[in-house]
C-alpha cells in the first residue's frame, strides 16, 4: 500500500521533481538500497557495481541473489569491459542474463567523485543494461534547482531506469525514495521486503 494521504502526495512531489512517471518512499535510507533490489533482479540476473559503491548497494546487491561483478571506480573503459563480457558469454551456463543492472552513486559521499554520468548512460545503453544510480548525497546538492547529478550533467533522467534518493541529508528529513516507471514501482511495491514486512513513513 501507499501509506497515508500525506505519503501519496510526498510520492507525487518526488516523482514530479525527478521528472519520473511514479516514486515511492520508504522510512529508512540505508534499507531503500538493501530492501528494494530484491525486487528487480535475482538469479540469472547480473548486477555490475561501481567499487566504491556504499555499504547500503552491496548488501541489497547480495540480498538480491543475483551475480555480482565489480568494475574499477568510475572507469568507462572497464564498465565497457564488464558489460561487454556480460553479454557475450552470459551466465557460466552459456545461457544469455535475465537483466544486467548497473549501480553508481552520483557522489561518493567518502571520497567526494561525482559519477561520469553521460559515459555511463552511453555504456550501458550500448549493451541493454539497466541503471540504478543513488543519489544519497547528490539530490538537492548537485543542479542549478538541487535536482542532482542529471541535472548538473546534462542527463534525461527519462535514461536513468530507477533512481534512488535519501531526505535525510540536503532536505533534512528522514526516509528514502524511489522513483522510475510506474511498472517498476508496481513490482517494488509488491515484491520488495521494505513494504512487504516494513512500516511506512508516518
């Protein structure tokens, strides 16, 4: 379910400002990454993640069940590398990945590296993958109206699939978000540990 009145309404305001069809919004930042994953990819799906990804990614990323390959920190030439390996082998069975989802984050909130968004769009759509790009600490920090990294690069976010956002830091709030199709928010809210067993935001 979507929660209160004053939860669907904070879902369209977020959906609205990230230029998305629909959003949903969770009570904890850190479980939006390790609780939603599960509901988009699993075995016989490949998640590519950047190395530096935050502890949040790489506990969804195992929880989900689906292979893991790491590529070097915000380095095209070797997410080509993966991605391209990834579709011409596949899985260890010669059998083609249900999904390749690639993972960044738009600030590396440690060291302070914004992702080379454009590249990274421009990869993963030359081998169909999907793109979950966490905007923890770039929502309302990066772009000329604090919409984030697509903002500041120059990105559609009409070419990020699912894009993934705290409160709790420039908006200084509490919870998470997801924002995407409103298919994927569909299976989200379906499938995923967050709202299945979780509480909605007050």
């Amino acid at each position: 379910g979507r929660g209160s009145v004053a939860v669907a309404r904070l879902e369209g305001l977020v959906a609205e400002f990230l230029g998305k069809e629909d959003a949903a919004v969770f009570g904890m930042g850190f479980a939006t990454n390790a609780q939603v994953m599960s509901a988009l990819v699993g075995r016989g799906s490949l998640i590519v993640s950047d190395s530096f990804n935050h502890a949040s990614i790489v506990v969804g990323a195992r929880a989900s069940g689906a292979k893991i390959q790491v590529f070097e920190h915000n380095d095209l030439e070797d997410l080509d590398r993966v991605l391209k390996d990834a579709v011409v082998y596949g899985q260890p069975d010669g059998t083609p990945w249900r999904k390749i989802l690639v993972v960044v984050e738009g600030i590396y909130s440690m060291e302070g590296h914004m992702c080379p968004l454009p590249g990274i769009v421009e990869v993963k759509n030359r081998y169909g993958a999907y793109l979950w790009l966490d905007e923890a600490h770039s929502i309302g920090a990066m772009g000329h109206t604090g919409r984030g990294v697509c903002e500041q690069l120059g990105v559609n976010t009409d070419e990020v699939d699912i894009m993934m956002g705290t409160f709790t830091k420039s908006f200084a709030g509490f919870g998470g978000y997801i924002a995407s199709s409103k298919a994927i928010l569909d299976t989200v809210r379906d499938l995923s540990p967050i709202t299945l067993y979780g509480s909605s935001m007050p």
